[in-house]
C-alpha cells in the first residue's frame, strides 16, 4: 500500500524528482529511486556516498512519505549538520517548525532524546544528567574507594573502560565471572554497582543512551511500537562503523527493514578497536533476505594514479563484500579524472630528516607555488609522530592545525616531563614543582627530588627515566586514563628526541624556542588571516576529509601496520584499510614517505605509479626489505 502511495505522490512531484536526480551518476539514481525494501548502498572513497543518502531522503519526502517520519542516523554532530543542510537544499525549503521535519541526528542524540520522554519507564527523572568520561570514571573511583581495599593493583581507568565494552556489546558480562585478570573481575563485581550509582545519582553515562533504550524497546512492546510507527523510514550513514548495541536500535526501530536504507564501505571499516563490527555489514543480505545491494564506484576525488594505487591495496583483502545482487564481482573504484602525478615513494634515515623533507616540500608549496591555496592534510598512524613534523613546521613558520587533537608539547604527560626536566635543572622553579606536586602527588615528587637532585651531569634522558621510575609515572597514567598507551607513545616519542641531546640546557633551550615559535606562528597567522593552515592528523580521524594534497608520513613496519596488530590477520586487515583510508584522501598529490622498515603495505602498491626515492640505492621492488605474508 505504501509503495503505491509514494508512486502516486511520485508523479505529482516528477519536477522536483528529475531536479534531485539529474546530477546523479547511473548506480546513484537506482539507490535514491529503490523501492521500499531494505536497502544497502556499498560506496567506495569519494563516490558521493552522502550527497546519495540524502538525495533518497529528499525523494521519499518528494513521494509522499511524511518527513517527520524519517529518522537519519551519522556518528558526528558535524556529519548530521551537514545533511540537514544538504536535505534542505535539495528540496528548496525549510519547515516551518523542527518536528514537521526529518529527524537527522546522531546515534546517542537520538537515544537521548527518547530517554528523555520515557525516563520514567527506566526509573529516572525527566531532569536526568548524562554523565561524561571523565564523570564516569570518578564513579567508578568513588566505588573502588569504599569496597576496594587501600592497597590494591585495581586500575580504575581500565575497570570502567571493560565496562564500557560490557554496555557496547564488545565484551560478555559473564564471561568476567572468572577472570584471572584483576581489573576485569573488578569490572565483573562492580557493574551492578556502577549501574546502582548512576540510578542513585539520577544519571545516565554515554554509552547508556543507546543500550537504555535498546533495553527499554525490548521490554516495553508499547514503547517499541511508538517509535516504529513514528519513525517508517530509518536511514544510515556510515554504516560500516556501527557496532553491536547501535545494530540492535535499527534492527528494532525497522522491524521488517522494509524502510530501512544504509550507505558504508566495508573497505573502510577502522573503528574495530571501540566496537565497530565488519560483520554487521558484511551479513546485511543474510539479515534482509529481501535486500537490495547497490554499488557506488565512480570516484569524484581523485586522480587516477591515487585511485589505482588504492586499490590494488585493497584488494589484498580477505573480509570484504565481493557480492551484489546476487553478482559475484570485485570492487574496483575507478575515475573519469585525469592521471594525475605519481605517487612519491620517499625513504628517510630517520623521523627527524622525514620530517625536515615534509616541511620544506609545505614551505615550497605555501610560499613558492602557486598553488600554494591548496589545502594540505599531514597524516600518521600515531599521535606521538606529531613531534618532529610540528617542530619542522614551526620553524618555517608555516601555520598548522592539530585537527582533533592537542599539540604535542601542550599534551599532559608531555608537560609534566618537561616540569621534571626543568625542576631537575632550576630547583627554584616554583611553577614546575606546582604541577608536578599536583599530578603525581607530593610523595611521589619527595621521591624524584630526593633521589635524582642529588645526581649531576644527568644526561636529558636519563633524567626523564629517573622521572619515570621513581613517581611510578606510567602506573599513574594507566590508572587514571584510558588511553594510556596513546600517552606512553608521546612519552617515548620525547624520551627518543631527549636521547640526541647530551646537554639539559640544550634540550630545554630546544623545546623552548619551539614552544615560544608555535605561539609566535599562532600570533602571526592570526594578524594574516591565514585562511588554509597545514591539517595534523591521524589517520583515524582523517576519515571523511580530503586534501588537495595529502603526506602520508611514518609508513613504517610497527607502526602502520601498528605493532599490536601484527599477530592477528583480523587486525592487520583493519590496518590495510586504514592505509587505504589515508591514501583516498588525496585529490591531486598524494607523498608518501618512510625510515626504517618500509612498511608490508607498500609492497603492495603498483610500482610503475610510483616515483620512488631511496636512501641506500636499494631497489623498491627488493623484497627483503619488506615485511610480506604468506
């Protein structure tokens, strides 16, 4: 009945229809003009996998369907706002009032916004407080200090991470029962806990706004039907990156899938590590026996060199869609753009020179080209690979952006090893002594002080190590931070820049003038009005951006692959894609560079599109400089 309503209300608005589909390629109309079945959009890098999305939007609305009846889920408020935008433009109108609209939000503002109507039903107020991170975690703090005995190796950062896990559906509540692991225990024997308190305190944490009410839907039949009929028509964004708990909302909120319509690419799945789950894509035709399956390959972003580099990457891939529609094919983006350049494959001695090389080409490009309006995305698989590009960049006096993130030297652990520097250097110095009283605790400092100040000539790091060792500082911050390793790796990253210099004065003289550049950089982009600063990034948080001209930095064995990944296919398979994420985010120029041991990844792209540099005259194609599976 359905069907036919929106045909008929089709024909009344072929105008606008022919208006949202004319700048439509073939495979993006069939996906905007599918029929009511559940609907899966598989869309490589760049191929308009949004602009599609909301296109089917504005067309269900131009064919009848009421659009306060369409619900469309993104991961980012800034994802969200961008397709209301987009929503409206394509129809030419705004509603008059918000709830005559679609709702486009995101997965925990949707799962706010029903908790706030339905509080009662899971015994809090309607005046609730969602409690953040940081809220959470002094919780569990606040647990752990009147059941926990005062001694304990207990880290309350990692019980609440494991809970975490519990509510996103990547770790089994039971299975912790027995666990020989302390934290997990902790976590098994807190949680009712946990759970009580956020009851006690009329509160909700973050990953409580979508497991709540998936708890709510499942025991409420009458409040699961409210939403069904409120929301017929349920689109997502991204859906490779939906994990357990947010697959269980659109499998309920559906009912029969019938109004159910996603768009992803399993080819860029990289959020593994906090629950995304490749095989809730990859099974979308086995759970909608019905399902339409579209492929969008055309790529609108970049040359043909990028694109073919890409994918002969990719397809070294084992857990990947190679089905459509009941067709067995492989997936290959392809381009109506021109070549473009090659691919520059650059190897270094070291980070410091990569970084040096990076610079200067930033320098070339914003000073001397005319190009130099191009944006610029700098990429790295680590957080701590930051250091030696920002201080290359600042010396240049070219002005950057960390997207997402903070500047190295700005980071916690970072500041608090230069106060120990400092303080071991100066004694007077008050304002050091202050902070690190405050972080690692008047004690622990007493310790430093007393058994390192007695010590001369201590080389940077040297000092840094005694630091360490004697405030148990990594003990700290795995206690009190879950992304402790992402720390320990900034960490190490300064412990390696302290081990070229013999002299502390030197050092500090260093990060100083690099600290009092940056802000100076800071000041003088500002008086100009820079327009189009350098992005820093990590690949992760690259995922959906584009630059006209993007380096790849540190493609290093251990580190891209990652380290952790490298005894698990499953893993590297995430870290392939990963690089594959990176490499698609260029338009024209795509510099890819490394030290070391060249990563197993780059054995794997086309040699003839690469223009190859090396540092010890050894050939590209010599295999025993590279990592490669069997």
């Amino acid at each position: 009945m359905e069907n036919e309503q929106i045909s008929k209300a089709g024909v009344g608005n072929l105008g606008k229809t022919s208006e949202i589909i004319k700048n439509l390629n073939e495979n993006q109309k069939k996906a905007v003009l599918a029929p009511l079945k559940p609907l899966l959009i598989v869309a490589g890098a760049g191929t308009g996998k949004t602009k599609t999305l909301t296109s089917r939007l504005a067309y269900l609305i131009l064919s009848g369907v009421p659009a306060y009846k369409i619900c469309a889920l993104t991961f980012t408020n800034k994802a969200a706002r961008e397709m209301e935008e987009r929503v409206q433009n394509t129809l030419a109108q705004r509603f008059a009032h918000p709830s005559d609209g679609p709702t486009i939000t995101t997965f925990h503002s949707l799962g706010a916004r029903i908790l706030r109507k339905e509080a009662q039903l899971l015994k809090r107020g309607f005046n609730f407080v969602i409690f953040d991170n940081d809220d959470s975690l002094k919780l569990v703090k606040r647990i752990g200090k009147d059941k926990l005995p005062k001694k304990t190796e207990v880290k309350p950062a990692m019980v609440y991470e494991i809970i975490s896990k519990i509510k996103n559906g990547m770790v089994n509540l039971e299975e912790l029962r027995n666990s020989k692991d302390i934290n997990e225990e902790t976590a098994f024997y807190f949680f009712p806990l946990y759970e009580k308190a956020l009851e006690e305190n009329n509160a909700f944490d973050f990953d409580d706004l979508i497991l709540k009410v998936v708890w709510l839907f499942k025991n409420n039949p009458a409040t699961l039907k409210k939403y069904q009929e409120k929301f017929q028509h349920v689109l997502v964004d991204e859906y490779q990156d939906v994990n357990n708990v947010q697959y269980e909302l659109i499998k309920l909120l559906t009912k029969d899938g019938k109004g159910l319509s996603v768009v992803g690419d399993d080819q860029q799945t990289i959020y593994s590590w906090r629950g995304s789950n490749i095989g809730i894509f990859l099974n979308f035709e086995k759970d909608w026996p019905e399902a339409q399956v579209i492929l969008l390959d055309q790529n609108y972003r970049s040359t043909k060199n990028i694109i073919s580099a890409a994918s002969d990457l990719i397809k070294n891939n084992q857990f990947q869609i190679t089905q459509f529609g009941g067709d067995k094919k492989e997936k290959n983006l392809w381009t109506e753009n021109q070549e473009g350049e090659a691919v520059t494959l650059k190897e270094f001695s070291g980070e410091n020179e990569e970084a040096d090389w990076i610079g200067g080409e930033i320098y070339k490009i914003k000073n001397l080209d005319s190009s130099k309006k191009e944006s610029v995305g700098i990429l790295y698989r680590t957080n701590a690979q930051s250091r030696p590009i920002e201080q290359a960049l600042i010396e240049r006096n070219i002005p950057y952006v960390i997207f997402g993130g903070v500047k190295f030297y700005d980071r916690l652990e970072i500041k608090d090893v230069v106060a120990a520097l400092r303080y071991y250097s100066n004694p007077k110095d008050s304002l050091s002594r202050e902070r690190l009283e405050k972080n690692v605790g008047k004690r622990k400092f007493l310790d430093f002080a007393g058994g390192v100040m007695s010590l001369e000539n201590l080389e940077p790091a040297e000092v840094i190590g005694a630091f360490l060792k004697t405030t148990d500082y990594f003990s700290g911050l795995q206690k009190n931070f879950v992304n402790f390793n992402e720390r320990r790796e900034n960490i190490a990253e300064i412990i390696a820049f302290a081990t070229q210099f013999k002299d502390l004065g030197d050092f500090l003289e260093k990060v100083s003038l690099v600290q009092s550049t940056d802000q100076s950089v800071k000041f003088e982009a500002g008086i100009r009005n820079e327009e189009n600063p350098v992005n820093l990034m990590t690949i992760h948080l690259a995922k959906g951006l584009e630059f006209d001209k993007v380096f790849l930095a540190g493609a290093c064995e251990g580190v891209l692959p990652h380290h952790r990944s490298l005894d698990s296919l499953a893993e590297l398979e995430e870290e392939r894609r990963l690089t594959y994420v990176a490499l698609t985010r260029a338009r024209k120029k795509l510099h890819i560079s490394f030290y070391e041991l060249p990563s197993r990844f780059l054995s794997e792209l086309p040699q003839e599109l690469l223009d190859y540099k090396s540092v010890d005259g050894k050939s590209f194609d010599d295999e025993e400089r590279y990592i490669t599976l069997d």
